[in-house]
C-alpha cells in the first residue's frame, strides 16, 4: 500500500512516496516523467516520511552528503542497475552517460543510460543531477535544468563545516 506526503525545499515541494517501510518516489513539482497523482496512495505520515525529511533538511542545510534511506525500485533490471550507478557518484562530481554506461560494462549504451536516468523515481536522493554530457554540458534533468544547475552549484560550495576551517 503506497502513501505519500509533501515537503518543502529549496528546490520546491517535493512529493515523497512510500510503499512497505521504503522509499519509492521523490518528485519535484512539474517534474517531467511524474506518475500521476492517484499511484501515490494516501496521504500519510510515517517514519521513512520522518527520515527522509530530516536528511533532506541536513543535505540541503550542507549537513549530508550521502542518504541512509531504504530505498525500494521499480523498472527494468536495466533502469534499476543505472539508478543503482547514480548512488555510486560522490556529491559534488559528476559522471557523463558515457561513463556510466562503461562503469556497467555497456560502453555502447550511452543514449539507453540517459533514458533511464531521465526515469530516476528517487531524484536528488539517488543523484541523477549528477550526471552531465560528454562535453560537460547540462543536459536534460526531469526537475528542469535550472533545479539541476542549482544543485549541482549547491554541491559544490564548501560546507558550513570546511568554511568555518578556512576562516581561522
């Protein structure tokens, strides 16, 4: 039974779905490839809605670089293992399809790796933003290629932490 409920950030409000205690969707308002309304269930509350709200808050206060969330996926083996990849970039970097279509032994499937990144169920969480073109351009983002220059930017600013170290 999936449930959903909505918070706010930076990026605008972000509509969390749950089904059996995991994550399965975080969409950006007017995000291309957003399923419609009624699969997300009931509203509703719950602890991975708590975790999930509280980990974004410290990501977007510059508290979090990595997630620690059950997530659960749809999609084909194929999507599931290029989302999979995503989690394997580090906040701040970025990879290119190219890239990502060698790291899983496709060198080929470069134009299918964007397809499936563009699919992303679980943005910012699983980072598809962090994925760019060959040149380094950026490329489509489902979020809007504003949102996704905003937190690419955001990613790569000094954390409250590191400025703090820089001004003694």
């Amino acid at each position: 039974m999936r449930s959903h409920t909505i918070v706010a950030s930076p990026c605008g409000p972000l509509t969390l779905v749950a089904e059996g205690g995991a994550l399965c969707g975080l969409y950006m308002h007017e995000q291309r490839h957003r399923p419609a309304e009624p699969t997300f269930g009931s509203r509703g509350d719950g602890e991975v809605f708590e975790r999930t709200e509280r980990q974004l808050k410290e990501y977007f206060a510059g508290q979090r670089r990595e997630f620690d969330l059950p997530l659960a996926f749809g999609g084909t083996p194929f999507q599931r293992s290029v989302w999979s990849a995503l989690l394997e970039i580090p906040y701040g970097e970025t990879a290119s399809y190219g890239e990502l279509a060698q790291l899983l032994g496709k060198p080929a499937a470069s134009r299918a790796v964007g397809l499936a990144n563009g699919k992303n169920p679980i943005s910012i969480i699983v980072p598809c933003h962090r994925v760019i073109g060959s040149t380094g351009s950026l490329t489509g983002y489902g979020g809007g290629l504003e949102r996704k220059r905003y937190l690419l930017d955001f990613e790569r600013r000094p954390s409250p932490r590191e400025r703090a170290s820089t001004s003694v």
